[in-house]
C-alpha cells in the first residue's frame, strides 16, 4: 500500500546517508594514528551528519503515516496503493518538520547526557579531571540548550497533533468529552470503560495549551466513532505524561547544574554528579516512551484516515511466523545490548586512552598476542 512512498524515502536514506554513515564510521574506528588528526575529525563529522540525514528520511516515512499528504490512491481491491504525486509535499508533509526538529533534540539528548554521565563518573573517582571537567561543561552546555529547545519543540508538536490529529491529543490528555476550558492533567488515571480521567489537572490547561485561550473548545474522544479512536487511552496518557515528566526532569536538573557553574561550585557537589551518572537512562527513556505515544496514539490506523492496522495485515504471512521473528529479533538484539553495555563499561572502566602516543588497536593486538607484545619490547 505504501511501498511507493516508504520506497521513495528510505532509498534516498540508504543511498545518501546510510552509505556516507558507514563508510566514514571506518574511518572514525580504525584510523587512530592512520589518518591526520584533520582527517579523523573530519570523518567524525561526516558520521554524524549522516545520522542526521539518515533520520531525516526515516522521519519522513513515519510522518507521512500520521499525515499523509503529496499522493494519491490508485488500483482497485486488493490492487489499491498509495503513489507519490508531488515528492517535497510528501517530504513536508503537515507534520514533518516538527516531528524531526523533536528527533533530533531527542538524539542530541540522549548524546550529551551519556558524556555527562561517564564524566560525572570520573569526576566522583577523582580519575582523568584534566579531561573529565572541560568535557562535562561542553556536555552540559549541549544538554541545556537541547532541553530548552525540546520544550519549545514540544509545544510546537503538540499544536501540530491538535491539528492534525484531534483524537491523538484527546487520548493523550484523557479528554472525552469536547468541552470548552479543557484540563490539562500533570498526572493520573485514565478509565476507558467509564470513560473518566481522574488525577492532578491544571484547570483549562489544554485549552490554553492549544489555542492560547484557558476557554478554548477541545475535541474529545467522543466526537469521534469508536473504531476510529486509540483503544488503549490510558497506556497513550501514561507513555505521554512520562515523557513530559523527562523532559522536565532534564531541564531542571542542567539549568540547577548551568546555575552551580556560573557559582562556580558545579564540582563541589558530589551527590549531583551521582544523579548525572545514571541520569543516561532519562533521556532514553523519554525517547522510547514518545514514540510509544506517537504510534499508539495513531491507532487504529497504519496511515492516519487512510488504512486501518487491522486492514494492514498480511493474510500469506502465518501468525506463527511473525511470532518466531519477534522471539528472534527480541534475542539478537538482548544480546547486543547486553554486550554493547558490557564492552562500554569496560571501555568507561579503562579510562581514555592518549591517542597520539598509542594505537588502541595495536595496543590490544599486542595484548592478545604475545609474539607481538614480545616484538614490540625489541
């Protein structure tokens, strides 16, 4: 149905920015004392501009699944698919944008508090000060404006999402009934069968949220057909409201740490570089949960207004074999990040390594083999 349009969007990704992403990453890996300095720090760049670009395209696709724009449907019955008629209207389709500025803050997240938290690390060691302080500030001062951006980026797509997708909003804030002066809930309780949101609210929050006016209407749940509407509101409110809950979490927590800098005290508090240390997970967290919210909030559609999940399923592939595929995909990738997490702890454990002194390749080469470490004493 859509594999014109996803076709479209992640060849480019593939032809574009995959390859420019793994080509460089060679570099980025196995160039130490290779390449000039210039060299490595160039194929650095291109590593993560790739993966930028790469997101770019993926974002694209799963945009134009909540708002499709730029096609048309041909083909009868079981023929019936989507075809491209203007590709940068696909490509800018209605929420496009704000949904990759939101990736992209996500990602730049996740990225500075990792550095945040393996500094924060050394700094409570008292290990490598000479580069874990420098760093921790560059990480920090990413991680501030990331998150402040984030929240206007937010707000932003959430006003695309009342626009585009009133019954994705109704299920995010528990709202059933259409009603002017809608509460916007801090946290709580959705019941689907009575249909009722209990909790802490902001009186007329949504409505301001929405339309700046504390007495604007809301479009609730009920205006909507019940096969037309999120089955599941109350996993949509909680993945939501979890991810709100980050969000600030991550503000406050870089704000009160810029605010100790500027007293220059920031390293005086070890209890805060405890808190850095495992706030890692925060931001990974907060991006699985809003993409929880963005795919179950569509439901129950494939293609927002254009084909239903249930019409999406395909009648040659067996239930039993889908099943075997999420059992086996659900093993490789536990046990990558299993050894993803195992190596990089090793790798935060040994400490950074003076690369223009030593090779790290060569180093653990010679470690491995003693005919090289013998070699090398001579």
């Amino acid at each position: 149905y859509v594999g014109d349009i996803f076709g479209s969007a992640l060849a480019a990704e593939g032809i574009f920015a995959f390859a420019v992403e793994s080509g460089f990453l060679g570099i980025l890996l196995f160039g130490w004392n290779r390449v000039g300095p210039k060299v490595h720090f160039f194929a650095t760049l291109m590593v993560f501009l790739g993966s930028m670009f790469s997101a770019v395209w993926i974002v694209v696709a799963n945009s134009w699944q909540q708002t499709p724009a730029g096609y048309h449907i041909v083909g009868h019955g079981m023929e019936v698919r989507a075809e491209i008629t203007d590709f940068w209207a696909m490509v800018f389709n209605p929420s496009s944008v704000d949904r990759l500025t939101h990736t992209w803050l996500g990602a730049f997240l996740a990225g500075s508090f990792l550095v945040l938290s393996v500094n924060a690390y050394y700094i409570r060691k008292n290990k490598y000060l000479e580069i874990a302080k420098p760093t921790f500030k560059i990480a920090l001062t990413v991680a501030l404006i990331s998150s402040l951006c984030q929240l206007i980026s937010g707000h932003s797509s959430a006003d695309g999402v009342a626009k585009n997708q009133p019954a994705k909003l109704a299920a995010m804030e528990g709202h059933y009934d259409t009603s002017a002066a809608a509460d916007m809930y801090l946290f709580g309780w959705v019941d689907n069968k009575k249909q009722t949101t209990t909790g802490l609210a902001i009186p007329g929050g949504l409505s301001f949220l929405v339309h700046q006016d504390f007495k604007a209407p809301i479009t609730g749940l009920n205006a909507f057909k019940p096969e037309d509407r999120p089955s599941q509101v109350n996993a949509v409110f909680q993945f939501y409201h979890i991810m709100i809950t980050i969000g600030m979490i991550l503000i406050g927590l870089t704000v009160y740490a810029s605010w100790l800098w500027w007293k220059g005290k920031l390293f005086e508090k070890k209890w805060l570089m405890m808190i850095f240390v495992w706030s890692v997970l925060l931001p990974q967290i907060g991006n699985q949960v809003g993409w929880f919210t963005a795919e179950m909030g569509r439901q129950p559609w494939v293609v927002y207004g254009l084909l239903r999940t249930s019409d999406g399923l395909s009648k040659n592939v067996k239930a039993e074999q889908v099943m075997f595929s999420l059992i086996l995909f659900t093993l490789v990738y536990t046990t990558l990040l299993i050894l993803f997490l195992y190596l990089l702890n090793k790798k935060i454990k040994h400490g950074p390594v003076d690369y223009n002194t030593k090779d790290p390749i060569d180093e653990s080469s010679k470690r491995d083999n003693p005919i090289l470490e013998h070699d090398g004493q001579h």
